[in-house]
C-alpha cells in the first residue's frame, strides 16, 4: 500500500488499523518469545497462564489508549509519543514478570525481556519508519533553502520551518568559525565560500537571512555580497517584533533593492523637522502621492495641530487619510479632493483653516505621459505651482517648500522644463520680500515611488521577463522614500527666500545594473552572452522622448554646505518677478487657445536651459 492510499483512508480505518497491528504485534511478541526460549513442543498453558497474557493484551491497549497513542498522526509523532510508547512496553513487560512471580505461572525469566525487544520493534518500528518515509517525501517536494546565521535567531527560525510543510532548510551558513565545519540542529554549518557549492548540490534557490540585529551598512554589505548567488533572499522580522509576538519568525519578507541601495541615514536635526511643523496647521498637496504621502507620515511625527491633504486622486486621498487616522488620533486630519488647478478651491482652504505651512509635491511628473501631454504638464506642474504660491502669500502662510526635481537641471523634456519654470516663479515671487519664507528642495528618484523603475522591473521579473531597459548606459540617483521627505522637511526649514536645496543622493546607479541586482535578490539568473542559459532576459528599448541618460542635481556647478550634511544649497540663476509673470501671461494665452506648439517654444525661448532630447 503506497503511504498516500494509507494517509487517505477514513479515520476509523485508520484506528482500527492501528489498534489492529498492535493487537496482533503484542501477541506475535509474546509467542515469539515462547518460541524462541523453549520451542514449540514445550508448550503447555494453562487457563491461568492464557488468561495473564490476555489480560497483558488488554492492559497495554488501555494504557495505548491513556497516553494518547490512537489519537496521534503518524506522520507528525513526536519523540515524546516514542517514549511514552516504549514506557508503555516496560510498564507490560514489568507486569509479565509480576504475574510470573505472584501466580507462579509458566514463564522463563528471558521470556519477557525478548517480548518487550520484539513488541518494541513490531510496534514502533512501523510508525517510525511511515514517519521518516512521510519525512523524505516531504523532504522531495519542499522548496530547498538555506538559513544564514546559525545563532538563536536562525535555529527558532529552522525549528518553526521544520513544523510547516513548505521550506526545507538544508544548512546553515555562519562566519563564525566556532560553528563552521559542526552541526546545529542536525543541519551542517558550512562557511560563505561554499554556499555556491550548497545552491548547485541542493537546487537551492532561497537564502534566509537571520542576521537582523546588524547595522543597516553591514546588513547592505552582507546582501551585496549574497545578490550574485542569484537565490531570493528572504529576511526574518525584526527580532522585536517576534519577541513581543507582533510577527512570527518565519513571516519571511523579500529583500527589497532599497535594503541593497539604500545607507544609514544621518541623525536627523530636531529644530529643523519641528520648526515649520510642531503646533502648526499644514498642508500637503499631492498628499496621496509617493512622496506627498510620506511627508505626511514623516510630519506627523513633529505634531502639527492640523494636517490638511490636498489631493486629486479620490483613491489615494482615501489611503493616506485612513492611515493616518488609525495611527495619531490626536491629530486632526481634513482631506481635501481637488486640483491644485482650481483657484477657487485653494482660496477656501486656506482661508477656512488658516493653513501656517505648505509642501507642495502635486505634480504631473512621469516623463513620457507629461511629453505626449505637454499642455496638461504646463497646466498642472506651472499653473498649479503658481496658484498655491499666490493664494498661499494672499492668506500669509509662513513657509511654502516645493518638491523639485532633478529633471529640472538643464531640461530635456517638458516635464523638466515645467518643474524649472515652476522653481523660476517660486524664486520670483520670494524676490518680493512677502512674509512667506519659501524654499526650493531639489532631488532624484526615490526607490518604489509610483511609475519608477523598482515597481516596473519587480512585475517584469515576477512575469518572467524581460526587464525592458531604456538604454545599457543610462545611470540615475536613487533615494529611499522615507530618507527624502525627512531631508525635504529639514531643507524646507533652512529656506527664506527660494534658495534651492538639493539632497546629496550619493552614489549613481546603472540601471542595467539595478535590474540585474533586482533579478538576483528575487532568485533568478540575467542571460548575458556569457550566461545564456539565464532565466531572465535584459531587453534595451531605446530612450523614451525627453530621457536622459543621466541626470543632474546642480545647475551651476557651485554648491554651498549647510548644518546638515546631505543637503547642500545651490547658486541658481534668478529672473525678476515681472518677467516670470510675463511668461506665465504668454504660457496663459497659448493653453487658453489650446497652441501646443507655441508653449513649447515660450519653455525653449525662457531660461530654463530648455533642450529637448533628440533620438
């Protein structure tokens, strides 16, 4: 009978099956040791000896039945079972020689002590073995891994394993040589040189890490180092968390190219992240958005009183409300559906609850749709910009900070050119002297923002390719989310009168690179021309209409240091109000009249540094 057929049988069958064999083992056991000690032919029971093995029968099943033998699933029999089965056999065993003592039945002395060996054997044997051949079978279909980090962490993490039925850990790997070449838990400890050694013979293809009580820097390092195993690589919760039993170690999460490419963030400055927000009424417009929403979750942490989000998007207005609620109820929290467009309403807003502090992160930002759109690229990202800054000088908010872009360094795209005609007007109208401070706060891509490259290349990969690279040169910066709107926020506080801040993104990134890593960390190979038997291919697209293959942060190549060190200030070039307001007027006519074409060129004709990309 194969173990599936066994396995499927009914409940009962399966009780009466095991009562059954144990029935016929104990009485097999005992005749055998009858047989073994004085042969057949000396047999000569009487009532009395018959009916002390009967009653030896009956006591083992009731003492079978008391631990709980028939109520256990074989495939799943602990130790303890085994034991207490075995305790079981003695405790008849013991009673054989009693009644052999007290009756002064017929009974060698050997006989009971080759009973309990043979009962031993017939009886746990079978359900040892149906277990180890349940295990081994498991131990096929289940998904091969390896845990690296033998400490307290990764042995909790390969016993709660070992109790599901979907990863198999196979090893542990540990660079601590007191555990290398040794064994934990029954799982060999091998070192990080022979790991590719481990994948080839074992088909692996996840590595978990339970090493999380690293710094974030080693923690990249140690990631870095494991990516081009190209294994999925899976962590275990912050250790925290397991302790007081908000997640369970094996809630495995995927490393994220943020915990590759992201640093240890500097210390935040306390004054600068309170001081336009603690006690004050803000407002965030595009506050659903990548980065409107996490300047919300970052702004909430300095306490304003009021928190107004601006947001045209019904969907993600309603995502960054209820979350916000749930978490700081001492807050309150007016969420506010409409354009940045409509004057009307912005002038209600800001006159019903007395906004004090304006971020202002709506915008029309993905390259190739605001290119196909120019008008509504202008509409939104110059129109909108300018309507919030008036009708925020108009109601006195202290501080306005616009969220720029590196895009608009020298420009070649509408998009671009938008944002630094956007930054032009802030300039501007800071020029006027007003009692509205204003800033400028200037920066890269941030990892997993909507329409970037991270969430892109993850649905590409998870459709099984290719990842569609635009051009095998093209480099750009990248920044983490929550690491860009702290240092917005920190930025915004240093402003007065429109000086652009840009945030130092460190290193560029290859973005061929970034997908190879990106493939790697989710287990799968890139096919090259060296490798062409990889599981996903890189496909080059060309540039989109207004890329470029890099991008940049400083108009001027002079930059100024400031108390924090990653945002510097830039010397960018300024134009009178009264000229931004001639070009607004000139923009105006040619949207109203629906002129594409002499948009475009009012954008090539100011000082943007305008130049569109040619392909």
């Amino acid at each position: 009978m194969r173990l599936e057929s066994l396995f499927e049988l009914h409940p009962r069958a399966k009780l009466a099956l095991a009562v059954g064999w144990d029935l016929v083992s104990i009485v097999i056991a005992l005749l055998f040791a009858y047989w073994l000690r004085i042969g057949i032919s000396a047999w000569s029971f009487t009532a009395l000896e018959w009916g002390t093995l009967t009653a030896n029968l009956v006591f083992t099943l009731f003492a079978f039945v008391a631990i709980g033998q028939y109520s256990q699933i074989i495939r799943y029999m602990g130790v303890r079972a085994v034991y207490l089965m075995i305790l079981v056999l003695i405790f008849s065993t013991c009673y054989l020689l009693i009644a052999k003592y007290s009756l002064n039945i017929f009974m060698p002395a050997t006989v009971p002590f080759i009973y309990l060996m043979v009962a031993v054997t017939l009886i746990a044997a079978p359900r040892l073995l149906i277990q180890a051949s349940s295990q081994a079978q498991q131990y096929k279909m289940r998904e091969k891994c390896i845990v690296f980090g033998a400490g307290e962490s990764g042995r909790s993490l390969v016993l709660t394993l070992r109790a599901g039925t979907g990863l198999q850990p196979i090893a542990f790997v540990d660079d601590k040589r007191q555990y290398q070449g040794k064994q934990v838990l029954g799982l060999p400890v091998a070192s990080r040189e022979e790991i590719a050694g481990l994948i080839e013979r074992y088909g692996v293809n996840k590595m978990l890490l339970a090493v999380n009580n690293s710094s974030k820097e080693r923690r990249k390092e140690l990631i870095a180092e494991l990516e081009p195993y190209a294994v999925e690589l899976l962590s275990i919760p912050n250790i925290q968390d397991v302790v007081s039993g908000k997640r369970k170690i094996d809630e495995l999460r995927e490393i994220r190219i943020e915990d590759l490419l992201g640093r240890d963030p500097v210390p935040p400055i306390p004054e600068l992240l309170e001081m336009n927000i603690a006690g004050k009424v803000v407002m965030v417009t595009g506050a659903g958005g990548s980065i409107g929403s996490e300047l919300c979750r970052q702004i909430v942490l300095a306490k304003p009183t009021k928190m107004v989000l601006f947001e045209l998007s019904e969907f993600n207005l309603y995502q960054i409300e209820n979350e916000l609620k749930r978490q700081y109820d001492n807050i309150e929290f007016v969420p506010i559906l409409a354009s940045i467009q409509d004057t009307v309403a912005l002038r209600n807003v800001f006159k019903q609850h007395k906004i004090q502090t304006v971020y202002h992160a709506a915008a029309y930002k993905h390259v190739p749709m605001v290119e196909s759109n120019p008008l509504a690229g202008i509409r939104n990202n110059v129109f909108g910009t300018s309507n919030v800054a008036l009708v925020g000088v108009e109601h006195d908010v202290e501080k306005f900070v616009l969220i720029s872009t590196d895009k608009a360094v020298r420009p070649t795209n509408i998009m671009g050119a938008t944002k630094r005609f956007a930054e032009l007007y802030i300039q501007g109208i800071a020029e006027l002297h007003s009692d509205t401070q204003f800033a400028i706060v200037r920066f890269g891509n941030v990892l997993g923002s909507s329409g970037s490259v991270v969430p892109l290349f993850s649905q590409q990969i998870n459709d099984g390719g290719p990842i569609t690279v635009t051009h095998p040169d093209i480099i750009r910066y990248f920044m983490t989310i929550p690491e860009a709107a702290q240092l917005v926020i920190q930025a915004g506080a240093m402003g007065r009168h429109g000086e652009v801040f840009v945030l130092d993104m460190g290193a560029p990134v290859k973005i061929t690179d970034l997908a190879s890593k990106m493939a790697h960390l989710m287990g799968h190979t890139v096919r090259t021309p060296e490798f062409p038997d990889g599981d996903i291919e890189i496909k080059f697209s060309g540039l989109r209409p207004g890329e470029k293959l890099y991008e940049e942060l400083l108009i001027d190549d002079a930059d100024t240091e400031t108390q924090h060190p990653r945002i510097m200030g830039a010397d960018e070039q300024k134009l009178p109000f009264e000229e931004i307001v001639m070009l607004v007027d000139k923009l105006n006519y040619a949207l109203v009249n629906q002129e594409e074409n002499d948009a475009i060129n009012i954008l090539l004709e100011a000082p943007l540094g305008y130049s569109p990309a040619q392909h």
